[in-house]
C-alpha cells in the first residue's frame, strides 16, 4: 500500500488545505493499492506564491550555476533509479522490465540532456548596439499525463529549470507516485524552496485554477486535445503561453523493400509497446498490397509469443491498460472495428485468460485489424491501447497520402532497406519525429507534433527555448 498524502511546497512537504483523499488502484488487479491527497485552489494558490517569490533568485543564477544544478539532479535521479521504476510499475502497470529499460532511462537523461543543451545555448546576441537577451519567461504551470509518468515531468521540469524559471508541477490523478519520487530526488539534489512545486489532484480542480492563474506565466500541457482547448481558453485572458503536446495516429509507411522482420519489430515495440498508450504509438501500419499477407503471418506469429500478465514478472512484455475507464474505451473501439468490416486477425474483445488476482485487472488482448480503410475510426482516432490497423497501398505515393490523411501529425515511421529512399519518404510526412527503420527514440532532440498534435516543441535546446522571452535593448554603447 502506497500513500501519497502529501504535497510540495516552498521546499516543504505539506499537508493540503481540506484534506481530501481519493483511493487508488492497481491495475494488474482492480484493488486498491493506495491513496492520495488532493489539493485544492487554495493549494495552488500557495504553491505559486511560493513559485513567485523563487523566480526572482532562481532567474538571476547563471547558466554555470543552473547546469551544476541540472547535473546534481540527474546523478540523484540515477541514483533512485530502481525506485523510479517500481512506482512507475506500481501506478500505470507498465511491466517491471519496461519500466527499467525505457520510463526511467528516457526520464533520468533529460537532465544531463538539458545541461548540455543549454551549455551550447546563446542566450545574448549582439547586433550592432543592439543586445537581443532571452531570459526566463516565469512561473510556470506543468501538466503530465499518466502514460509516461516519470518521462514528461523530468522533460518539462528539465527545460524549465534550465531557462531559469520556477515551476508548479500538476501530475495526472491516475500516477502520483512518480510525481513524489521526483519532488524528493529535486529536494535532495538542492534545488531551492520555492523553483518547484508538486500540486497532487484532480484537472478539474488543480489544473483549472493554474490555468487561469493571474500569476502563472506559462502552461506547458500533455494530454488530450479537447482538454487542451479548456486549458488555451482559460488561459487566454492572461494571455498566457501555452505549449502542448497532444494525440497521434502515427503511421508507419513499410516500403516495398522493406526487411519484414524490421517492420514487425517495428509495428510491436512502437504500435503495442506500453500496452498501445503512447502518445506516438505506430497504431496505423501501411502494407505495400502485394506484402500484406507475408506481414501479417509474420506479425500474428509475433504477436501470439507476447506475454501478457503479470507487471513484475520479468518476462511480461505488455501489462494492464491503466484503469476500468480506459478498458471500457479501448473495448469500445475493437467493437467499432469489427462493425465497420475491418477483418480481425488476432485479440479481439475482451480480456485475456489470465490467473488469480490478475482476472480483474485492466488487461486487453493486443489486437491486430487487418482491411481497415483510413476512414474508419480506428484509423482516424487515438485509441490508446494495444490495436494495431493494417493498411493495403498500392503505390508510394498512395501510402504518403493516407499517412497524411489525419488530423493528427505526432510521429511517423518508415521501414525500408534503402537509407535514402526511407529517408525521402520521412521528409514527406507531416509529422514532428519520424524514426527510420528500428532506430532507437532520440530523446536530446526535439518532441513535437503538427496539426493537431499540438504547438511547441520539448527536449533539449528546443525545449528550453519555449521558456525564454526575447528582449531586444536598443542603443547599447557600453
């Protein structure tokens, strides 16, 4: 049993003003394996008070002084490493291996990341007498999404804290415990009262009130686009600048030439990887016809070898949708599939045969569609669960067009055997990161998408950018 009954503020953990407390479930199980607190207006209230009165220090630190910082807090995260991993296991199911081999290692580098980048950073241009600087933007509100619990703080808190600003950390409902760990490995690497503050509560509640806030500068928000309209309308009357990173369908073109094993590979780790809730995840395949049968025998096969169960098994490779709802949801878009005529070649509705406690929990079947046309909604809407939609082209040209063919432009993948051709085609498509091949995530460059993935970019020297204003002073003679 975990409990997160506390909140972080002013460099001081605090309980919250009413007290209120909600239960939190396991989802391999369905049982409540903990509870929270949660904040209220008055809370955040305090925290950007003391976020405020930070700023004015934490602002004029130099950029030695902040990349020391940075690099203080990455060795602290490296060393809670093990820690990290199990609370992100225990909040979003992520299986123990995955939790180890990608949450914590994408989430612990992005503050070396952002010390090197800064480092490389001109912050002051001179032009004639003309100095152009480009100083912190503020207080900053950061909202997190539970899919990537420990990756999104670390990448928000890193690039804001290199700009120098100061910050009020609002982690989803669904995955506090990670939110917790890195308010302590913050407070043991000495980054002063006041530069970050951890809120714990509900969107509704917690992230209205910083929307709106008259003194929070910036919101920099993951999550879901009619959420983001809610956050950029309230924020609007302040005139606040808002970054957001929201849905994908990302496509994943297979060129004609294209090693089938790679593409396999590609379509499992990236497309059911993290039990399909990634943001970026590769949920529309592209098939060249005349290799569409080859594929999916391939992909059946490598699907039928996946373990699903058990997250601190070491050998599981997908674990739990994250709660009951997201269940409900994603059970909901099989079904759609299946009544709009795609052709389902393996999963399917329900859950899988699994023993003991873990018959309650979230699991779904990963779920391959096979005939799926790019107007269905399983090809146009973000399903966030482990569903796969195959799709037939004919021509190149044909899979560019329907891998545009989206309102969304996260992420894009292209397999190919030829390094030119895969990447011509990567130039081609409407999206903020494309990988090539079985590439690994490059996580010192930009994150971001087009159209309605959102505006901004994260990570690195692009990341850091969206928290800095740019002043020009004239006449400079001295």
């Amino acid at each position: 049993m975990r409990n997160a009954d506390q909140l972080y503020i002013n460099g001081e953990w605090t309980p919250p003003v009413d007290g209120t407390v909600q239960e939190l479930t396991d989802p391999a199980t369905g049982h409540v394996n903990g509870r929270m607190v949660l904040g209220s207006g008055a809370d955040v209230d305090r925290a950007v008070r003391a976020a405020r009165e930070a700023f004015g220090a934490f602002s004029a630190t130099t950029v030695a002084e902040r990349i020391e910082l940075l690099e203080a807090i990455g060795a602290e995260y490296a060393r809670r490493a093990e820690d990290m991993a199990q609370a992100v296991t225990a909040e979003l199911g992520s299986p123990i291996s995955l939790s180890r081999t990608l949450h914590v290692p994408a989430a612990q580098p992005q503050f070396h990341h952002a010390a090197q980048a800064l480092g490389r950073m001109e912050l002051v241009d001179r032009r004639g007498t003309t100095w152009v600087r480009r100083e912190p933007i503020g207080v900053c509100a950061l909202i997190t999404p539970w899919n990537y619990p420990a990756l999104q703080p670390a990448g928000k808190v890193a690039s804001a804290l290199a700009a120098g600003c100061t910050v009020v950390l609002k982690p989803a409902q669904a995955g506090p415990y990670s939110a917790l760990l890195l308010a302590e490995i913050l407070d043991a690497a000495g980054v002063p009262a006041g530069v970050f503050n951890l809120v714990l509560g509900r969107g509704s509640v917690v992230g209205d009130v910083l929307n709106a806030h008259p003194d929070i500068d910036m919101i920099s928000f993951t999550g879901s686009g009619p959420v983001a309209e809610g956050v950029s309308a309230a924020a609007a009357p302040t005139a606040k600048r808002v970054l957001t990173e929201l849905g994908g369908k990302s496509p994943q073109i297979i060129l004609p030439d294209a090693d089938l094993d790679v593409a396999v590979e590609t379509a499992v780790l990236y497309g059911l990887g993290n039990s399909g809730q990634t943001c970026g995840a590769a949920s529309r395949t592209l098939v060249p016809r005349e290799r569409l049968d080859a594929f999916l025998d391939a992909l059946t096969v490598r699907v039928a070898g996946l373990k699903v169960g058990d997250p601190q098994a070491e050998d599981t490779f997908m674990g739990p949708v994250v709660s009951a709802s997201q269940w409900d949801t994603v059970q909901g878009y099989i079904r759609k599939g299946i009544d709009a005529g795609a052709r389902l070649v393996t999963g399917g509705p329900g859950k899988p045969d699994l023993p003991g406690p873990l018959k309650d929990g979230h699991f779904v079947r990963p779920t391959v569609f096979a005939d799926v046309t790019n107007d269905m909604a399983i090809a146009r809407e973000e399903i966030f669960g482990p569903v796969l939609s195959v799709i037939a082209y004919d021509t190149v040209e044909d899979a560019i067009r329907i891998a545009n063919d989206s309102p969304f432009g996260l992420c894009g993948y292209v397999t190919s055997t030829n390094p030119a051709r895969a990447r011509a085609v990567a130039e081609r498509m409407r999206t903020g990161y494309v990988l090539i091949n079985d590439a690994d995530f490059d996580f010192n460059t930009s994150w971001g998408g087009y159209k309605q993935s959102g505006n901004g970019r994260e990570w690195a020297d692009f990341g850091i950018s969206e928290y800095l204003e740019t002043k020009s002073i004239v006449g400079v003679t001295s």
